[in-house]
C-alpha cells in the first residue's frame, strides 16, 4: 500500500498547567515563553518543518490567546509598518496560518490525553496524523517531527519519538516493550503507561512526538480508563500493535520538558545560547551563577 503523506497535526492545549500556577492562573501555559516565543509557537514552527499544513488545537477554557497568537494582527502589523520596524514585521507574517489551516476544538472535561485526542477525530478522518505535546520542547536539527515524518516514510504505520531515561524515571513516562532493537529504529511490540519502575519492560520511553494512523482513534472512542484513571493515548496505541507497523524512533537532539519548572528553565539557557544574538551575553551573566 503506497504510503499517505503527513499533511496533519493535533496539538493537545488543553491542560490547566497547575505546576506553573500563579503564572498560568489566567494564562495558558502554552504562551509561556522560551526567550521570545511561546511554547505552542515552537511545536507549530516543528510541525510546518515537516511538511504539516492542517492544525488542530485541543483547547479549553482560557486558552483564546493561543488562536489569537496565530491570528493576523492588522492593527499592529500597521503600526510596526508606519515606524519601518521591517525584521519584526516579517517574522509575525510568517507566524500567521494560511486561512482554513487552523481548527480548534474543545476538551470539555479532564479525561486525558486519549481522551483529548479522540477529541479530533472528525479532523483525522481517515489519514495519518502527527500529535505534538508542546511541553515537550525539542532542540533538533533536523527537527523531531521530520526526523519522524522521514522515518514514516521508511517505514509506514505508527512512529513515536523515544529516548532512554533513568530505570527510576520510567514510571513518568509511557515505555516501549521491544521486539527488535535495531539502533536508530526499534520495532515494539507492546506499550504501557506509567509502568511502576521494577515493572517497566525496558527503559524507552515515549516524548511528546508522534505519527500515528487514524485507526488508532477507533481504540480511543471505547474510553477504557488506564492509568491515573485516565483514558491513555498509550493505550490506545498499544492496540495497533500487531494490526499495522509500530516503530520507536531513536531522534537525534535534545528534549526540554517544560511542564516542569528547571526543565524550563534549562531550555531558556539553552536557547538562549543557540541564539547568536543573545549567546554571547547569557554566557556572560552565567559566568556569575557557576
Ligand atoms: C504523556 C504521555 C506519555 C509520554 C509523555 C511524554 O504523559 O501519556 O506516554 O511519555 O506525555 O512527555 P504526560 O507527560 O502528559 O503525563
């Protein structure tokens, strides 16, 4: 069967970022900036990268600044115009989205995140779609979501961004029981969530970068309750398993979380460094916390 290509991304927004409250009392969290650009800018800026022209946003209440973000804002466009402010202009005009590119559709109750992918399912139809998790800030070259559409194109079926953590880490995360290790590819043949860490069945885990098929959504409408007493997209997943292809994908880069407080930190410092027109003084001003 010829391979469809990736032209389509859901992006989960709707959680209420409680770890980062007072600051996301009545701010999304995906506005949060790294250096000067929010969060959800970075995962939109990934998937374009890769080819992706359809969005979808799973939003929730307080999130409108996330839509208006990517929104032509006329009036200001205008003004940076009329006083030649030209760098800046141009780089909000590459942040607006193609008309009809961008839906948004809302998670009214806190299920999880299968729940909140089910959600989208009159978006994905019948094609293949990425998902990105935009706490997860990636720092790739390539960038993740290519390095995985690249990968799909090898492969065909479902890939999912991995990495190797700490045993004592795995039971954050969803974690990959592997049939065959081949390096830069893995083939999987089961998936769970959340593993408590002396039952994991090896130590890849699952980031927040996927390219799944729209079968997987047929899964997730029985709203079987995993871990956390939440409906697990990695459960969901777990299904395909044996059906269609499943790969990890062992990515090249780095992974910044951002739903906790010094992993946002760190990927403020780092890249705030891959910016040569800040590097130079961050280093600087660090030289005095070392
Ligand atoms: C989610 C997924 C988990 C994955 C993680 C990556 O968990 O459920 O499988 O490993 O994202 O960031 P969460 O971070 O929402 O608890």
């Amino acid at each position: 069967m010829p391979i469809k290509p990736l032209k389509k991304a859901v992006l989960p927004v709707a959680g209420l970022g409680t770890r980062f409250l007072p600051a996301t009392k009545a701010m999304a969290k995906e506005m949060l900036p790294v250096v000067d650009r929010p969060l959800i800018q970075y995962a939109i800026d990934e998937a374009r990268a890769a080819g992706i022209e359809q969005f979808c946003l799973i939003t929730g209440r307080g999130k409108t600044a996330i839509v208006e973000h990517f929104d032509v804002a006329y009036e200001l466009e205008r003004t940076l115009a009329e006083r030649g402010k030209t760098d800046i202009l141009e780089e909000l005009r590459s942040l607006s989205i193609e008309p009809g590119a961008m839906m948004t559709v809302r998670q009214q109750v806190p299920m999880g995140l299968g729940h909140a992918i089910w959600c989208a399912r009159a978006f994905v139809g019948d094609d293949p779609f990425a998902i990105l998790l935009p706490d997860d800030l990636m720092q790739c070259d390539p960038p993740c979501m290519a390095q995985l559409a690249e990968a799909y194109q090898e492969t065909g079926g479902n890939v999912v961004a991995i990495e190797e953590v700490p045993r004592e880490r795995v039971n954050r995360y969803g974690v990959l029981d592997v049939a065959e290790d081949k390096g830069r590819l893995v083939s999987v043949k089961g998936l769970v969530e959340k593993p408590p860490v002396d039952k994991a069945p090896s130590n890849l885990t699952i980031i927040g970068r996927y390219v799944l098929m729209p079968e997987v959504i047929g899964y997730l409408s029985k709203m079987e309750r995993g871990a956390g007493g939440e409906v697990q997209l990695t459960d969901g997943m777990a299904k395909l398993i044996g059906t269609q292809p499943f790969h990890g994908l062992r990515y090249t880069g780095r992974r910044f979380d951002c739903g906790d407080k010094a992993g946002f930190l760190e990927a403020q410092i780092a890249f705030a460094l891959g910016r040569p027109d800040m590097a130079p003084a961050v280093r600087e001003f660090l030289k005095r916390y070392a």
